[in-house]
C-alpha cells in the first residue's frame, strides 16, 4: 500500500465481505491521521461531496460534485445495495476511495460507475459509510460478515398495494412469505403484514428491510413496526444466522 508521501507498507488483510464489495485492510505505520467518520443518514439529494481516488493509475486525485439520488438498489452491482448516487466524476481507479462532504468527513467508499464506455458520465455511486461501519465492525470481530436473517419474502410498498390494503404510509415492505422454523414465524409474523419501521426508523422497500436485517449482529433483537388489517403494532424479534 502506497501513501501520499509515497511511503509503502504491507498491508494485512483483516477480513473482506463480497457481498458489499468492503475490505478491511491493517498496516503498521505512526502518525497518521484518521479521517473523521460522518453519518451517511444524513446526507440529501444536493449536498455536495468530493470523490478521492487514483483514476486510471494517475495518482491521487479530488473531484467534485453533489449527491445526485439516495438508496439507489436493483442495479445487480452488488448482493446488498443502498449507493449513494453522485455526480462527481469516479472513474476505473476510483474504487476504494473516500467520498467525503465539505467538512472533511467520510460520507462513503467509492464502489462502481454506470457509462457506455467504461468513463465517467456523471453517474458514479459509494457504499453508504453507516453500511461500510456496519461491515467494518463484523470483520474486524470476526474476520467475516456474519448475516442476519428474519425469514420472510417481501415485496415493495406500491402506490396500488397501499392503496388495495387501505393505508396511508409512504414507503415499507410487504411481506408475502413466512418461512417455517424462523425467527418472524416465531415472533408471529404474517403474510400481508406490513413492515414500515426497524427500530423506529423508517422502512423504505423491500431492499431497504433486506439490507437493514442483513447487517444486523445475529443475536441481536430489533423491534418491527408493522401494520396489520389497518392497525400499527409493535413486535420484537430476535436475528438468527442466515448461514
């Protein structure tokens, strides 16, 4: 590994998880300087970012630009997606890079573009940096990301199934399948229960319940929010191996 002072160091490789496409790498060097950590949640459509990398070998390079979209998903990039979109240019090379916010805080790790030719064409997205903690924390415990797992098959909360099902939320994930023997049928989950909050934070969709549960500790319990025939209730569940 090669610093901007152009110092070189073995790195030990601590643990990677495929699925985010995140590694954890340890070197032995003094005095550096650790960037601080920001909150991703708290980043809006507009708020500018800059992007750090070493486009196509050329050395160490910043680029700018504005968070373009939020939460992108189904772009088959990775197995658990939440990107933030970004119009700062990222091109080959970039991946592994900071995307910071103009405090100098870490808001993402630059993962991927989407262009014809392989260039950037404005579209570029970052592994949000709570989901990199998330995975960070997990291999540096246990060298592995240990997944979570509730047990359900969930579909999007459409504008059409809200409206079949007469509730008003703007955003969760509908679950169609209970699988036997798993932690929501042993919390008394249902088919047609409606998940909008994790924790008292909102559910978006189906990949945002996925991706939420899937980087929860297994052992861990987190309290759902759902609505069942039109009325809120609160129901406790225990996280068991999805492995």
């Amino acid at each position: 590994m090669t610093l901007k002072d152009n110092h070189q160091y073995k790195a030990k490789l601590v643990g990677t998880d495929p699925e985010t496409d995140i590694a954890v790498l340890q070197i032995d060097a003094k005095n550096l300087t650790a960037l601080e950590i920001g909150d991703s949640d708290k980043l809006q459509v507009g708020d500018f970012v800059i992007a750090i990398g070493n486009p196509f070998g050329l050395g160490q390079t910043v680029t700018s630009g504005i968070v373009s979209a939020l939460g992108r998903t189904g772009l088959h990039i990775e197995n658990y997606e939440n990107f933030i979109q970004t119009d700062a240019s990222i091109n080959p090379g970039n991946s592994g890079g900071a995307l910071i916010n103009l405090r100098g805080e870490l808001m993402g790790i630059n993962t991927a573009i989407v262009g014809p030719s392989g260039g950037n064409v404005g579209i570029g997205f970052a592994v949000p940096v709570n989901m990199a903690k998330s995975v960070m924390q997990q291999l540096i415990a246990h060298g592995e990301v240990k997944r979570g797992r509730l047990g359900v098959e969930a579909q999007d909360l459409t504008p059409d199934i809200a409206e079949a099902l007469r509730i008003d939320v703007p955003g969760g994930a509908v679950i169609s399948r209970v699988e036997a023997g798993s932690p929501a049928r042993k919390a008394d989950l249902r088919p047609g229960d409606v998940i909008i909050a994790i924790d008292d934070a909102p559910v978006l969709n189906s990949s945002d319940l996925r991706n939420r549960v899937g980087l929860t500790p297994v052992g861990q319990s987190i309290r759902l929010t759902i609505l069942r025939n039109g009325s809120r209730q609160t129901i406790d569940v225990k996280i068991e191996s999805a492995g």
